[in-house]
C-alpha cells in the first residue's frame, strides 16, 4: 500500500530506521512513519541526477584548485551498491589487479582496473549515478565518457604512501576536460585522505615514474619538468584535502598533483574516471596504467575517444 502511494522521487529502500548513522543524515534520505512503521526512503536514480550537487562555487573552485570535495556525492542506495561492488571485486580481482606495497609491508596497498564491463554495481554507478553528471560540469563538456574504474584499497595498518604525481602522463591521453572521482566507501580522516597540489593542474606536465624504482617510462628522461618538493613550505601551503564520510567524495583533474599517506584503518577506494570533448588517443611509449589492451591497433592516435571501451555516459 505504501509503495503503491509512493511517487518519484522517493522509493523505499528499508524500514529498519536510520540507527545512529551520522553519514545517513547526509544522503537524500527522508523517513516517513505509516501504521507504527518508520520507513526510508531515498531518491530515485532520476532525482539524484538532478539533485543539486553541485554550486557554481564547487565549479570554479575546481577549475581554479584542480580539486574539490562534494558531499553526499552517492545517496544510500548507490553507496551501498558500490560497497557491494567493491566486495564483489576483492573476492573475484580482474586481470589487472596488483599490489603496490611491499612484501614487509604490515598492511597492502590493493589495486585492480577496469572492472566494470564484469561488475553490474559499478556499471551501476558508472553509468546511473549523479556522477556522469557531476563530471559533464565540472569538465565543462557538452558530453562524459567512462574512462575507467580503479580500486585502491589500503588495509588497515598499510604503511605505503602514494608518492606525489600527476595522473595524466600516464594515462592514454591528451586533452584538458577531464575529472577523476576518488570515492571512499570507509571513513577517511585528514591524515591519510588524498591531498592535491592546488593549481597544480593548469599546464606543466610531471615526468611520470615508476612509484616502487622512480624509473622514467612513459616519456623521455629530462623531457618534462621534475616534480615540485613537496616539502618547501611554499608548497605546502598550497596542500588541500578532506577528512571524508561514507557518500561523499573528492574530483580532481588528471594533472593535479596529488598523494596519500599510508592508512592506520581500511580504506577502500573506488575511483571513477570520465572524458569530456576535447580528449583524444595519445598512446605512449609505455604500458599505460592502465593499458587497453588492443586499443592502440583500433583507435589511431589523435583520435577521439569514440569506442565500445568509453560508452558516452552522459547526456
Ligand atoms: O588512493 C590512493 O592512495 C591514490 C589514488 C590516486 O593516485 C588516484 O586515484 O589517482
């Protein structure tokens, strides 16, 4: 009977109330009693997309910065499909997977890519979501395209950071509207969230390098400027990033420098990736991370992302 009064936006998602949760108070939920029954509700796909998530100050603060927080990016039920997703990825991993911490480490550092041809949730969220949405603004573009997903979890008691870089040098392409979503499915505290360079993403491209050898790969070595130090305080200053909640989430450009330190507790990490108009296929010389495999045969060089890897994903 309830759901049958029920109109979009809301649909049921549970009754069991909302608990203490302190992160449910963020999402677009509302709870509505009927015959002694609190039940919660949550937007609608639909709704969520048009959701107002976005300012016109979050814009420019991310065209200026190269970074901003948006909070309760995901409602509830998105959140708890991408959990699902996440878990989902851990028990099966793709062929890409690998670990980026060393064997001594006490905790891992996880990564895998490109799941989401073979993981219905993160499609889900990829394609369904206020996401795609989120990064047509921000890119300034008329249209998104899903780049790729990355995993990046860190277990409790990981000692590995994730050095200062950009990610665009290693990536497969060139051009500016771009937009990585770094979506955190665990509480992040300050002290080991993702932290970026502000400004770092307005031209100069970093020489990417191998994070475990610091090897120069993917371009020539002294063809692009060396990384800032990062421990000048002029630089330091500069230094933006955001103890983040369940829903929430941060987007960057591909060029902004950024980093991480290790993790005392689990931080399970999905990162969304999206292309706007002005990409195009720049292969390099190095495996890129991550590789498409096949790509470089089917898509020329200096051609626009158009292809079954990158379904357009927004409008
Ligand atoms: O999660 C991390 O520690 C690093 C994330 C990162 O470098 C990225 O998303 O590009």
């Amino acid at each position: 009977m309830l759901l049958v009064a029920l109109k979009p936006p809301y649909s049921v998602i549970g009754h069991q109330g909302y608990g203490n949760s302190a992160q449910s108070r963020k999402y677009d939920d509302c709870t509505l009693r009927f015959r002694g029954l609190r039940y919660r509700l949550c937007m609608t796909h639909a709704a969520t997309n048009n959701r107002k998530l976005l300012s016109e100050a979050t814009i420019n603060d991310f065209l200026r910065d190269g970074a901003v927080v948006i909070r309760g990016a995901l409602n509830s039920t998105e959140f708890e499909t991408l959990t699902r997703g996440i878990e989902s990825n851990l028990a099966r991993p793709g062929e890409l997977a690998a670990v980026a911490s060393a064997s001594d480490d006490p905790g891992r550092f996880f990564e895998d890519f490109c799941n989401w041809q073979r993981i219905a949730e993160y499609e889900q969220i990829l394609k369904h979501s206020a996401l795609p949405s989120i990064a047509a603004k921000l890119m300034q573009s008329q249209t998104a395209r899903i780049y790729h997903d990355h995993l990046l979890v860190k277990e409790a008691g990981t000692r590995q950071p994730t050095p200062w870089h950009q990610d665009q040098p290693y990536y497969n392409v060139d051009g500016r509207q771009n937009v990585s979503f770094w979506i955190p499915v665990d509480s992040v505290p300050r002290e080991s969230t993702l932290e970026f360079l502000a400004g770092s993403h307005h031209g100069t491209w970093y020489m990417p390098r191998t994070f475990m050898t610091q090897q120069a790969r993917w371009f020539p070595e002294g063809s692009l400027a060396n990384l800032p130090d990062m421990t000048l305080a002029e630089n330091k200053a500069r230094v933006i990033g955001w103890a983040l909640q369940p829903g929430d989430m941060v987007a960057f450009h591909m060029l902004t420098l950024h980093a991480a330190s290790g993790s005392a507790t689990q931080r399970r990490v999905f990162s969304a990736r999206y292309l706007g108009d002005d990409i195009v296929h720049a292969p390099r010389e190095w495996r890129t991370s991550p590789e498409f495999s096949g790509l470089r045969e089917t898509l020329p060089a200096g051609a626009q992302m158009h292809h079954d890897l990158f379904p357009q994903a927004w409008p």
